[in-house]
C-alpha cells in the first residue's frame, strides 16, 4: 500500500457539495491499494501511522504521535498515487489494485487505523472528491509497504 500522509491544522473533503468527512489537528491519509497488497499491508501502515512521531512537543521537537496528541485523520482513496510516469506525458495506473479489491483494502485500512485508538473520518471511494487542508508545517510524507 501507498500513503501520502499530511500534517494538518484540519482537513474536509465534499462530494456534490456535501461533506463526507472531516477532521481536526491529525493527519490527511492519501491512500492507494497496490497489485497484490493484502490486509497484512493495511495493518501494517495502519500502526505505523499512529504510531509515527511527527507532532511538536513542548520543546517544538516532532517527537509525537497522533495517538499521543489524540489527534484525527481523515482517510481519502487516492489511486493516482499508483502513478507511473517513466514513459510519456500520459501517467499509467496499471499497479494500483482492481476497483472492488482497492475498495476493499481501503476500508480495512481505515478500520485498522481507527482500531488503534485514532478518530478516523473517510472521503468516498471512487468518488470525484474535493479536498481541502491547511498543511501544518508543512509536514507531508511519503510511505510504502
């Protein structure tokens, strides 16, 4: 699995004008289901994400975790992050998982995560999503299984 994950003030996405999710101080999950990822992937990037020290301390060190600050993430499917861009101008998406698989895989995510102990919000899958942040830090990361 693929994570774009970014630091944020707070963050909301809207479908046809309607929002679907939103959180506070936390994290904006991008997430992409790859070509044979399981759940054993999700789980993995689920804890490590909770347990990844990137918020301030008192000291202003990033040495905390979204647990420890009680923080929120906001979890949006995201298959473009399966981009390949080595040939042409055109991006190919041939990695990313199939649809119901992704969807899938998606969903287990977002369950894993809100499983240790993090108020998870979701965009909708497959959805034309409109997404809005303020970047705190900025603060963006890049994760791979």
């Amino acid at each position: 699995m693929r994570a774009l994950i970014q630091r944020v003030s707070h963050a909301a996405v809207q479908v046809e004008g309607e929002m679907v999710g939103q959180c506070g101080r936390g994290l904006l999950v991008l997430i992409c289901a790859m070509r044979g990822d399981a759940e054993a992937q999700a789980e993995q990037l689920a804890a490590k994400i909770s347990k990844l020290r990137i918020f301030q301390d008192d000291a202003g060190k990033m040495n905390l975790s979204l647990r420890e600050i009680e923080g929120s993430a906001l979890v949006v499917s995201q298959f473009t992050l399966a981009a390949d861009t080595s040939r042409g101008n055109r991006p190919g998406f041939s990695e990313a998982a199939p649809p119901d698989e992704a969807k899938r895989l998606y969903e287990y995510f977002a369950d894993q995560l809100a499983a240790q102990e993090i108020a998870v919000e979701r965009g909708q899958f497959g959805a034309d999503m409109k997404v809005e942040l303020l970047n705190d830090g900025p603060v963006t990361i890049w994760m791979d299984t």
